[in-house]
C-alpha cells in the first residue's frame, strides 16, 4: 500500500510539473491570455457576473459599459435568434493594463475551449465593436473549437461579425448586401488594393497594407457573407454553424447550403 501511495504521489507529482511547464511555454507565447485567465486575482474590480474593470475606472464609464454589453448582447440575440455563450468581459480603461490583456486593435476576442474572453481597451468603448467581439465568441460556441480553429476562414469570421458592427456598410438587413457592394466599389475606385478571399484565410490578412488596403479587407470579407446570408437567411447559418460542429468541411457545406436555398427560393417564386 506504501508503495502505491509513492507512486501515485510521484505521479502526481510529475503531472504538476509538466502541468508548469506547459504553463510556462504558453505563457511565453501567449502571455495577455493568461493573464485574462488570472483576471479574478488581479487588482482589476469585479463590477459584476463576468465583467472586470480598471480599478480607477470611473462610475459613468461603469455605467456606460454596461449600457453598451446590454445593447451588444440584444443585438446579437437578434442576429442568431439566442445568445448561448457567457465571455468574460475585461475593460481596460487606459492602455497600459490594455497592453497587458488585450492587442494592438480597440477590441478583442480570446476564443478558448474552456472560456473565452472579450478585451476592450479605452477607445473601444463602442457598442459596434462589442458586438463584433460577442458575434466571434457566439460563432466559436455554435461551431465549436475544432472547427474555428482548423476549418473556419477569417474572411468568414470578420465578415459575419460586420453584419453587427455598423461601423462599414450600415444598412437594414434587406439591403445589407447591396450596401457593401456599393462602399466596396467605391473604395476600389478610390484606389485601395484589390484582394481576394484568398489572401483572407487567415487573421494576418486582415492587418497587411496600409489602412486603405485594411479596410477593403474587411469590405471585401462583408460583401461575401452578406451576399451569402442574403441568400440562405437565419435558418441557413444555423444548419451551417451546425454541420461545421459535427465535423463537415467549410467550403462544401457553404457551397452545399447556398444551392439548398437558391433552389428553395427558386421553388417559392414559382409557387
């Protein structure tokens, strides 16, 4: 029995020790998001279930912070028809602590298996870039963490987190298609960089260029889904986000649902 005890102990005591380690490696690489991990024993407040703040935030930003989490969560209730995940929610109200926590960027999302985090510095304090935020952490939790990490494009991510944030085309959903097409032709003509899809696989190519070239990535990744989404609708993104969960590969099922609903509506004018 002695010996049993000095063998479970020592392996508990190994798995402790490459536990750290593996800390310790992610930490390096990943360092604000450990940090966010951590928010609960920082010196940051806790001003409610799941929202921390600077310390020396004032109470009028309080306040205006948690007008805008109710606007941006009502907004995304309305896009996905319910709201299913329940992010962390830091609010750095000077950028030293959003150097710590947060990027280079007013707002961010941290999409992990276990929680996911939404960072916004002082200059994001806007209800577009908080939805946007929630719409990629309601994405994550409808798809699932192998899909958003090994199937879903950026384009896709950034383009359907634009149909919340009216900060481009703002448009009523009917027209939300024809709004980007007509602010995307308008930035090419003004001379921004043509890119495609393509070149928007990944986050990185969102952040390439000039500001110019920037916002045409962002464009060009909303006047994509917004075609698409004008085409299959709520109901088709829901058995899109659905099927990527159990493991279809992107491309095919996007192809696969816009056919499905082209050929509905098809049959519906007819009729």
């Amino acid at each position: 029995m002695k010996r049993l005890r000095k063998i479970i102990l020592r392996s508990l005591l190994a798995l402790l020790l490459l536990g750290g380690v593996v800390l310790g490696l992610y930490y390096q690489k990943h360092p604000n998001i450990v940090r966010c991990f951590l928010i609960s024993v920082s010196d940051f407040d806790k001003e409610g279930p799941n929202v921390y703040v600077s310390r020396e935030t004032p109470m009028e930003v309080r306040n205006l912070l948690w007008h805008i989490i109710d606007r941006a969560r009502d907004r995304n209730v309305r896009f996905w028809g319910e709201w299913k995940n329940q992010p962390i929610i830091i609010y750095c109200h000077n950028q030293a602590d959003f150097a710590r926590y947060g990027s280079g960027t007013p707002g961010v999302a941290y999409l992990n298996p276990t929680q996911c985090f939404i960072v916004i510095g002082p200059d994001g304090l806007r209800t577009d870039i908080m939805s946007h935020e929630m719409c990629h952490v309601e994405l994550f939790q409808r798809i699932g963490w192998l899909a958003s990490e090994f199937e879903k494009p950026a384009w896709f991510d950034e383009g359907l987190a634009l149909m919340l944030d009216y900060r481009y085309a703002k448009r009523e959903e009917k027209t939300r298609y024809f709004g980007f097409l007509i602010d995307w032709d308008r930035s090419l003509r003004s001379g921004s960089s043509y890119v495609e899809l393509d070149e928007l696989q990944k986050l990185e190519g969102f952040s390439q260029g000039d500001l110019r070239r920037k916002v045409f990535a962002y464009l060009t990744a909303g006047k994509e889904v917004s075609r698409w989404l004008e085409i299959v609708g709520k109901e088709g993104l829901l058995e899109f986000t659905e099927k990527l969960k159990q493991g279809a590969r992107f491309l095919e099922v996007y192809a696969q649902i816009e056919q499905v609903y082209l050929d509905k509506n098809k049959t519906e004018k007819l009729d």
